[in-house]
C-alpha cells in the first residue's frame, strides 16, 4: 500500500511543490505524517487490517508529499560542483540507517 500510493503521487506531489512552495507542501506532509503515526498506533492496538492499509497508505501520501520539496532543498542549497558527492553521501548514510 505504501509503495502504490507514493508511486501514485509522487509526480503531482513533486509538481505541487514545484508550482507552490516547497515549504508548504513539507508543512503538509508533516500533517499527513503527524497523522499516518496515529492511525499506525491505533491500527496496531486493535490488530485492524484494514487499519493498518490505510496506514501504510499515509505513509505513502507522506513520503511522496516530503520527497520531491526536501530534495529540491537540499539541493538548491549545494553549489553545482559539490552536488554528486553530497547526495552519494546521503544516500550511502540513508542506506546504513535503513
């Protein structure tokens, strides 16, 4: 469920947040965020299937909603030459983390 609905919102989350402002489309997805963590708690404590999908699919909103914005951050925040070894930095640590 996570996967489907982040591939599913990934480019209108991304356009949004080219169109608008990253800034707000990060506030959003910490809303999302903020309540994809509830629903995770709640549908756990009750062993709920269904609760737990639309859970994971939150988590999917989320992640699609924070992606595009946070990258575009962080990499308007890089000069040009210094870019490539930033990112495989942070996906070497994102990795191990995982």
């Amino acid at each position: 469920m996570n996967g489907v609905t982040l591939i599913l919102l990934a480019y209108p989350c991304g356009y949004l947040a080219d169109r608008f402002s990253r800034e707000k489309t990060l506030r959003i997805a910490g809303v999302v965020g903020m309540v994809a963590v509830l629903t995770s708690v709640i549908s756990f404590l009750r062993d709920d299937l269904n609760l737990i999908a639309l859970s994971m699919s939150l988590w999917g909103v989320y992640a699609a909603c924070y992606c595009p914005a946070l990258e575009s951050i962080f990499a308007d925040s890089l000069q040009h030459g210094s870019r490539s070894t930033v990112f495989s930095w942070k996906h070497s640590v994102r990795e191990i983390s995982s």
